[in-house]
C-alpha cells in the first residue's frame, strides 16, 4: 500500500523505479494508475492545458511498455499521454484526445508536428476570451469593462474591411498582416485568400437573399438606373444596376442592386434580357417606376422590347413612362456641339497651360513666378481632354485666375511664344462663365443623396433661355456656339418628360404656377396653355390610377438639398409671374387634386425639404402622398451607375484581373451596400444564413481549398 501511495504521488517516475528495483516489468495497468486524472501537475509554461486534463512533467514520465527501463525524456510528453488499447500503445493528445501511434519505432516527430498544429491547443480558450480593459471615467476615475474576443465577429469584420477599403485578397497571405493581427489578438484564426473570397461571396449571397425577400413584400415602386462598361483589363462587359426609392421608414435610399456579366454582343436583346432578368430575380418587374439609361441606338431599342415582357397593366400610365433618358449625358452632347465651334478661339490658352505643365522643370519655374507675384497657387494648371468639356472648362477656370503669371513668364521665357493675347482671355472669360451653368446643373443633376426631380423642369428652362440669350451676342463664335447648342437641345427635349413636370407641380414652393410663368415666355401663349394643358391630363390620369391603392400614413425622415448660386433667368420670371397674378379667393373644391392646387404656394425663398413636407402635410392629400412618394426617388441621370464604373476600375485592375464574374460582383456590392448603410447590423438570422451558406459551399469543395474549418 505504501509502495502504490508513492506511485500516485511521483507519478510514472516511482513506478519506473518499483519496477526496475524489482528487474521485473511494470504491469500496464500499473502505469495507468501511476498519472490518475485528479492529478494536475500542468507546468507553468503550459497554463493553457483544460483543467479536465492531467499533463504529466517530463522528470514524472516513463514508459509503461513492458520490458522497458527508459524514461520518456521527450518535451511531447508532456502534453500527451501513453496508453496501451488493444495491445497496440497509442499517444492521445491532452488537448483535442486524438491518438496517435506509439512505441520505440513510431518516434516523436508525429506528435510534435500534431501539438504545433493542434487547434485545441492554440485556443484553449474557446472563441470568446474575457478580458479586462481600464479606461478614465468622469472626475479622473478609472473604470474597468470586460472585453469579449469573438473569432465569429473577427472573421466577418475582415471580409468587410476588405470589400469596403478595396485591398487585396491576397493581405491575408501577407507576413507583415499575421504579425499585426498577432500584436492585436494572439487567439484570433487567420484565414488563407480562398478562404476569404469565399467568405466574401458567401457573405453577398446571404445579404442578397435578404434583400430580394424585402423587395418582395415591399408595396411601393423603385426607379432604375442602368448602364454598360466594359473592364480594359478582363475585357468583359459589366451591367450596373442601381435602385432608388423611399423605404417604409420613408427614407431615401439609393443603392447598387447589380453588377452583371453581360456576354457580348451588347445588342439590344442581350441589355434587355440582362435587366429584365434581374428586375424579376428583385421582384421589382411589377414595381418600377422609371429606368434611366444613356442616349444610344442600343438601349433606345431595347426599351422598345421591354414593355413586351412586362406587365404594363402595372406600371405607371399602362409604362409609357417608364424610359428616362439620362440629363448629364444630353447635357454633355449640347456643350460638345457648342464647343466644336470654339477650339480656335481658346487654341492659345490650351497651347499655354500644355506648355507649362508638360514638363517637371517648366511648371516648376510657372511655381516660382507665382511665389514672387505673391500670388496663391492652389489650383495646379491641368491640361484639358478635347473630347470631355468639362475638363476643358476645369482647365480654363484655372488659367484665367493666373493671367499675371502667364504674362511675366512671357516676357522672360523666349521659347513661350503662344501666350494668349488680351482678346483671347477674354473670350476665355466669357465661354467659362457660360460653361458655368452647364457645370453647376450637371453636378446638381448627379446628385443622389436628395430629390433632383422637381428641379429638372426650372434648371431645363434656365438652359434654353441661357441658350436663346447667347444668340444675341456681339461675338459671332458665341452665337454659332448658341445655334449648335439651340438644335441639340431641340432635338432631346424639345418635350419634357412627363413625370418631371409632374414632380415640379408637386413642389409645393411652385405648383401649376411654375409652368404658366415659364412656359409662356418661352413658347408663346398658345403653345404654354396646350403643354400646361398635357401636364394636368397627366396628373389627373396618375392620381386617378392611385386613387385605390391609397396607404395609411408613415412617418420618415429624409435630407434634401437645394440648389445653390446666383438667382437664374427662370426663377426671375417665375417670381415676376406671380407678383402680377391676382389673388383669386377659394371656390367650391372637390377633389383631392383640387384642394392642393388650388392652396396657396409656399414662398420660393424657403428653404424646403420637399420630402419632410410631403410626409407631415401630404397627410391631407393621401392620393398624392403616394404619388409623390414614387415619383420624387426617381433619378434624371444615370450617374449613380456610372459611379460604380470608377470603383469597378480600381476592383479590376491590373493585379486582379483573374477575378471571376461573381467575386467582382461580390466586392462591388459588398463596398456600395456597406458605404450606404444598407447592411445593417447583422443580426442573428443574417448571420446563421451567412453560416450555412458557407456550409454548403464547403461541402462542394475539396479538403485543401475548404471554406470553413471548424476545429
């Protein structure tokens, strides 16, 4: 009894020595009682080792094979134990109890390189890890929270930041990543780059899923916005395609739904087929509103074919609405046909600026004229692209400021011999100040964090009157300028689109009032009174075909910003228009339609936001509530999906163009839905679909490139 109570307490090492004081072998069973599990002898440097688990020290280990006199001298034993099962001796791991062959001729090797990769043993902890952190509280005090390691957490934050900031897959492999995440918290799992691409797709599919099932009971209708670009690097032709709309907390939300493969030929039938797939895959084929696309033969043809496969009986006016052609670019063919008549007369001034910016050591001196004018360099002169206006208006905005310069360095540097005369800067002058208003609409047009809708009609009456004023100038380039500028315009809007002057008749600040004050001018009084006339039909027609569909009231919150700048021709003639109109006293009022027209307008002067107004006094006018709510979302340029285009350059760059069609698409959406705070906060269910899309995806994959190893 003394001899076995001097086993239990040295352990295997007392046994050894029983057993080799008698030259007789230790019995197996012996040796199993020799390191009994309500032992704990864990070495300090091995604090990690689970509580339920004995970890016997090297100087306390021997070997429990019969015949043997040698201690068990290697580290590994230390964390594994030696067990005799069905007459073969078996090394189990104190950690993770997986086992392993034994014996004189197994060696260690196996098990150490085991213990190295042992994922029990590396995170002992669990996946979550308690921590405590001080931080200074009021008055000096020193508070002290938990902090909670969470390696689920962990692992979907990463694929985010990626998506969000545009780094490589491949940071995962970097050594110098390890080594930071390391410093930060030593538990946390790093994944390999197919891991991650995975986990992005993954994580999109999941997001996706939950965002088709909102569309699909949401009772309101969605502008579209698409277009085509084609990657330099892939040479694969991508569809962008963007939502907006107000959302049930009356929001308004803009967001990228798409980013499709589209194989060649991009014909008409191929851009159709691709939106319409995707309008039915978002439930959205019975909930559009408008779709706004480029000017081209393409998808002029395929708006044709359309209709034909949706239900019209649905869509607004039976969808003879439905195709809004994108502003900014008919914007950018009125200016392009303007400025072909005016490359002479600003010839000098880009001659000027590519002289002084083309090399390293010429703008240098251009900088050191500046600082001894005294004059502030802050915009750096910038050659113009010819087939772009609006970098030609940057760059001559930009040389006009600096005039003096130009005219010293003349004097000094005998090799610049094409500086503008005085008559050039000043035709300079007065193209920008044209170019101007273009700029300005066109940026105001781009907007998509506000309402643009109910300014389209006013901002396209400020350009055709700008237009027909250029006539009247002195300089016959100016006027050859307006004359080019006057048939575009023509040609695209000769008609406004019927929505957009609904939207502005729905701007409470204008009404009806706004057309008769600009359309007369304009137009004559009798073609004013036969297109006013066309409005109303119009406006009738749509609260007509929303009269049933009426829903109880929400409550929303939205920000829109107003134009800013100089008061322009069309708002002069508006307020003019109704100074001299007389105040008619109210009549009888029998419909909803009529009650707000016939309501006083509220002053142009006031800052609105036109959406905060129609959800807290549209409450009166139900019908229209709806009917504003669908109309206003609608965008008057594509941008927003051209947008996506400057992003997918940097996404499919050189260095990834190997990406495949569905990660691309992966990472656009991920960033776009992530910068717009459309993820939200990842909820439970989220994330548990996000799982077992991972789950599956492991399942068709092979053991060497899996998606998720849960150790």
């Amino acid at each position: 009894m003394m001899h076995r109570s001097l086993a239990s307490q040295d352990g295997a090492e007392g046994s050894a020595v029983a057993g080799s004081g008698n030259g007789n072998s230790v019995d197996p069973s012996a040796s199993q009682h020799a390191t009994p599990t309500s032992q704990v002898a864990t070495p300090t440097s091995q604090a990690a080792t689970p509580t339920s688990q004995a970890a016997t020290p090297t100087s306390q280990v021997t070997s429990g094979r019969a015949g043997s006199k040698r201690k068990l001298t290697s580290a590994v034993w230390n964390e594994m134990e030696s067990k005799l099962e069905n007459g073969e001796w078996k090394a189990e791991c104190n950690y993770c109890h997986k086992k392993f062959a034994s014996g004189p001729r197994a060696g260690t090797t196996h098990l150490r390189s085991h213990l190295d990769s042992c994922p029990a043993r590396h995170a002992p902890m669990g996946p979550k890890q308690q921590k405590l952190r001080l931080t200074k509280g009021e008055g000096g005090k020193v508070n002290v929270e938990n902090i909670i390691f969470d390696q689920e957490k962990a692992r979907k934050d990463l694929p985010l930041m990626i998506c969000e900031h545009e780094y490589p897959l491949s940071i995962v492999d970097h050594s110098g990543f390890h080594r930071f995440c390391s410093s930060l918290q030593p538990l946390f799992k790093m994944v390999c780059r197919n891991t991650i691409r995975n986990d992005i797709v993954a994580m999109h599919s999941a997001q996706r899923e939950k965002m088709v099932n909102f569309f699909a009971t949401f009772k309101h209708r969605v502008a579209i916005t698409t277009d085509l670009w084609t990657s330099g690097y892939q040479k694969r032709g991508y569809m962008a395609v963007t939502a907006h709309y107000i959302d049930d907390s009356w929001n308004l939300k803009s967001f990228l739904m798409r980013f499709a493969y589209v194989p060649c030929p991009h014909s008409a039938e191929v851009i159709c087929e691709a939106l319409y797939e995707c309008l039915v895959e978002w439930h959205l084929e019975r909930k559009i509103s408008t779709i706004t696309l480029d000017n081209c033969t393409s998808n002029d043809k395929a708006m044709d074919i359309l209709p034909d496969k949706l239900d019209t009986s649905s869509l607004m006016m039976n969808g003879q609405l439905m195709h809004m052609r994108c502003a900014a670019h008919i914007l950018n063919l009125i200016v392009k046909d303007g400025m072909s008549v005016l490359e002479h007369g600003i010839e000098r001034v880009r001659d000027s600026v590519a002289f002084w910016s083309t090399t390293p050591k010429r703008h240098e001196k251009f900088e050191k004229m500046a600082k001894t004018l005294n004059i502030e360099y802050n915009k750096r002169i910038t050659l113009d692209c010819k087939t772009r206006w609006n970098s030609t208006y940057t760059m001559i905005s930009i040389a006009v400021q600096y005039i003096e310069i130009f005219e010293k360095l003349k004097a000094r540097e005998k090799k610049f011999k094409c500086c503008p005369t005085k008559d050039d800067w000043k035709f300079a002058k007065e193209i920008c100040d044209r170019l101007k208003l273009f700029f300005d609409i066109t940026e105001l047009f781009s907007g998509t964090k506000y309402v643009t809708a109910n300014l389209f009609f006013p901002k396209v009456i400020t350009i055709r009157l700008a237009i027909r004023k250029w006539g009247n100038s002195d300089n016959e380039l100016i006027q050859k300028m307006s004359e080019e500028m006057k048939d575009k315009f023509e040609e695209y809007w000769k008609d406004i689109h019927g929505l957009m002057s609904v939207a502005t008749v729905l701007d409470p600040r204008y009404k009806l009032n706004i057309l008769n004050a600009l359309y007369g001018p304009l137009y004559g009084r009798e073609h004013a009174a036969t297109e006013i006339e066309k409005v109303r039909k119009l406006l009738i027609g749509l609260v007509k075909q929303y009269k049933d569909e009426v829903e109880g009231e929400d409550t929303w919150d939205a920000y829109v910003a107003e134009p800013v700048g100089e008061e322009d021709e069309a708002m002069k003639l508006y307020d003019l228009y109704m100074s001299s109109r007389p105040t008619v006293p109210s009549s009888s009022i029998h419909t909803e339609l009529d009650l707000y027209l016939e309501e006083a307008c509220l002053p142009r002067t006031q800052e609105l936001d036109i959406i905060t107004w129609w959800k807290v006094s549209g409450s009166r006018f139900p019908t229209l509530q709806k009917l504003a709510r669908d109309i206003l979302p609608i965008p008057i340029t594509s941008v927003a999906s051209e947008c996506a285009f400057s992003t997918s350059g940097r996404v499919l760059s050189a260095h990834r163009s190997r990406l495949t069609p569905n990660v691309a698409e992966a990472l656009m959406c991920m960033q776009a839905w992530s910068r717009a705070d459309m993820l939200g906060g990842w909820d439970s269910t989220l994330f548990a679909t996000f799982q077992s899309v991972l789950e599956d995806d492991e399942e068709e994959m092979d053991e060497s490139t899996s998606i998720i190893t849960q150790e």
